[in-house]
C-alpha cells in the first residue's frame, strides 16, 4: 500500500543537520500519524507521499516549519566527544591520599535545536495502512 492522504502512517526517523548532527528525539523515534490531519509539517508530509512500507528516504523540513513539529521536551542534539576514558583525581583529606576516580570517555554534547536550521528526516516507513473508522453501533 502507497503513502497518500488519509493513509495512516508509522514512520522510524533520525533527525539531522546538514553538519550531521543528531537529535534525539526519544528512545524509539517512531511516530504514527494520520496523513493529510496537519500533526506534522507539510514537507515531511510531502516527502512521505508514494512510500511503501520498507522503503527509506530522507525528507528536509525547513526551520519554518520545523518548529511545529512536536518534539518532546528535553529532546536535544548530542554528538560524541570522542575522548578517550581518562582518570581524574579527587584530592581530600583521608588515610589513603590521592583517591583516583575514572571518568568514562565519549561523552554526549547536548545543545537546543538551533533557531532558523533545516532539519533533514531519515525516514523508513514501517507501514501504510487505510484510517480506521468506528464501526457504527447496532441496536
């Protein structure tokens, strides 16, 4: 079954900016909508149109309409540091001196999605499915 309007959708996406930053958006980064309903902006909306489930793309939504998209709160870019684990040292008063503390390495930079940038959607399409409607009642 094809993306069209009145399809519901349910996509998997990574978010990115054009310098290959990430946004983590949540733990899954699924999200099912109906399409045509207005949920998400139009040119993620107009990207998604002939999909089939299994099929993958990337659809830019520019920083106008970006901001309309429901992004949870603390959602954050976060890119590795890439540092090497290292050891710090906690000086304080004590018997054994010196007490050595390891601090884990490749530490995530989180920062707000930056004002006025396009965000590019990896999108794969999970499925296509025709709205379902209640059934009316019988009397």
């Amino acid at each position: 079954m094809e993306t069209q309007p009145g399809k519901r959708v349910n996509i998997r996406y990574k978010c990115k900016l054009d310098d290959g930053r990430v946004y983590l958006v949540g733990e899954r980064n699924t999200l099912e909508f109906l399409v045509g309903s207005g949920r998400v902006p139009q040119s993620l909306e107009a990207g998604l149109l002939g999909m089939q489930q299994g099929d993958h793309r990337v659809v830019r939504v520019p920083a106008a309409e970006a901001e309309l998209f429901p992004f949870p709160k603390g959602s954050h870019f976060a890119f590795s540091t890439g540092g090497a684990p290292g050891i710090a040292y906690d000086f304080g008063p004590g018997a054994g001196g010196d007490v050595s503390h390891s601090i884990p390495g490749n530490r995530d930079y989180r920062e707000p999605l930056p004002a006025g940038a396009d965000i590019l959607f990896e999108v794969e399409m999970l499925s296509v499915k025709d709205e379902v409607t209640a059934s009316p009642g019988h009397s």
